[in-house]
C-alpha cells in the first residue's frame, strides 16, 4: 500500500533511512520496493517525524542521543568567533528549539537538563569574556543575558500540550483521557491520578509520557481538576472505607496495591462479614473473591487483623 502512494505521488523514498520495528517476537524481513529491510532490535532508537522512539520503553538511548546532539550544537557554536550577543542568539533560536523539538515524547531528568544548561552557560560566558565562576543566575536573569533555562522550557512544554489534548474534543483529547484511564486504573485508587499527592505506578505505564508530566505537575505543586459535569478518570466511588487509606502507610504498599488489585479489593467491607462488624477469616473468602487462597494469609491481611 505504501509502495503504491509513493508510486502514484511519484515521492522518491530514500531506503537506507527506512526502518522496520514491531512489537512481535516473531517478526521477519519485509520486501519493500525491491529491498529487503530487517527489523531492527526493540532497544535500538529509531527516529519518527524527528523525535527518537524505542519499543521497550528504555530511554537511555533516546537521552543519549537528545544529549549528543544537543552537545554537538554547543561544540559548533563554542568554535565560531562570534560576540555575546550572537552566542545569546544561537542558544535561544537554535540549541534550545531543536532540544524542545526532540523531547516532545520525552521528559528529561533534572540531572541531564543541568549537564545540558552548565555546558551552553559556561561557553555563554567564555564568548561574554566572564569568568566561569559568575553566577548562573547572571546569565538566566531576563534583564542582563536572558538565556532561556531548559528545565523551565519542558515545564511549558510538556505541560501546555499536556493541557491541550486533555481537552482536546477530537480523536487526541480521546485518546490521551484512554491512556489516562489506564494510568488510574493502574494506580488502582478511589482518589483521582491528576490530584493525587504521591501516584505509585507499575509496569510500563510508569514509562508513558503522561505519567511523567503528571509527575512534573507534582513537582511544581499543581493539580488538574476537571470541570463537575465531567468524571474523568473515572473512579469507582461508594460510601465505604478504601483499604489505601489503611496501608498506605505501609513501606510494602506498593507489593499490596499489586496483588489487591489482581484480587480486584478496594474496600475493606469487601473481606467483611455480612453487617461489616469483622472480618471474614481468610480461608472463608473464596466465595467473595471468586478466587481459592492456595498460599499462607498475605501480609497485607494480617495487617487488617491488627
């Protein structure tokens, strides 16, 4: 099909720059106009509409080369003779745009943002004839340097577009509250994911995009709440007692949430007796949980006892 579009556009398609990747463990070589083309490893990044992806969610990769280029700019930059001014004006309209580009699917660490900023900071200042030892903040402020900090670059950036397609009315706002859903019932919590405190997420989706924006939110100490006409994420909500709210506390939390969410219990009133005064013995449970304890009473439950 895409050999035909490129046919009838009569669109030359450079072949050395094509690239197969599937998520399937089975997966052969393809022919694509009259060239074989292999699939490529699940941990080798490979570039879409220029932001580099990986299909099993490491990013290591994908930083390196986000780091590297970035590097790569300020190295060429640090090279040319050129006035503080100038040097000012190719780290904001050039340097800082293409990072901001590369890191629509990504949010990086602090730690990289730092090793990114010290390095275009300290040839800023080599090209204003200052000394290393001027305070960042000389460079930063908006009425001396006005060199724009890349930490608070993402912060717009991750979180403008995040607002966007939350309340986008066509296919990306859907599919963005889709991904939300499974963040929340991930989270497995009466409380919803944008106003949670402290969100423990496991498996993949603590790798997703918007789980680490919702991060960055945290961080800044800032909430999403939506409009009352509108439950999303939805939340199962009754007027019983979470069972969160009594182990969170607990340093092993994050093994309990797992296995009461396989149990599918959220409630305490769950493992209760019919009028909800005590809890049902855990061999007695089988017939709630749809499901026959095997092993010895889990930790969590004992917890509930005490």
């Amino acid at each position: 099909m895409a050999s035909s579009f490129y046919q009838i556009a009569d669109i030359q398609i450079n072949l050395t720059k094509s690239v197969l990747t599937t998520n399937s463990k089975s997966s052969s070589s393809i022919l694509f106009i009259n060239s074989t083309i292999q699939p490529i490893l699940a941990s080798q990044p490979f570039k879409f509409l220029g932001c580099w992806f990986t299909l099993n969610n490491k990013q290591s990769e994908q930083i390196k080369l986000i780091q590297d280029e970035t590097f790569q700019l300020t190295s060429i930059a640090s090279t040319k003779r050129i006035t503080d001014k100038q040097i000012i004006y190719v780290i904001n309209t050039v340097i800082i745009p293409t990072l901001e580009y590369r890191i629509h699917n990504i949010v990086l660490s602090r730690t990289i943002y730092n090793n990114i900023l010290s390095k275009y900071l300290t040839i800023a200042k080599h090209k204003s004839h200052l000394a290393k030892s001027i305070p960042n903040s000389t460079m930063l402020n908006l009425y001396l340097y006005n060199i724009r900090n890349i930490w608070d670059i993402q912060l717009q950036h991750h979180i403008t577009n995040f607002l966007q397609r939350i309340n986008n009315p066509h296919l990306l706002g859907t599919t963005t509250r889709i991904r939300l859903q499974q963040l929340q019932n991930n989270l497995w919590s009466t409380i919803n994911i944008l106003q949670y405190p402290q969100p423990i997420i496991n498996g993949p989706n603590r790798f997703t995009l918007n789980f680490k924006i919702i991060q960055l939110l945290i961080h800044l100490k800032l909430s999403v709440t939506a409009n009352s006409n509108i439950l999303w994420p939805h939340t199962i909500q009754h007027n019983l007692q979470p069972l969160e709210k009594i182990l969170i506390t607990n340093p092993k939390y994050k093994t309990f949430k797992y296995q009461l969410k396989k149990l599918k219990l959220l409630y305490l009133e769950q493992l209760c007796i019919a009028d909800n005064t005590m809890l049902l013995i855990w061999k007695h449970l089988s017939p709630k949980l749809l499901h026959l304890p095997k092993r010895k009473k889990p930790l969590w439950f004992q917890i509930l006892k005490v």
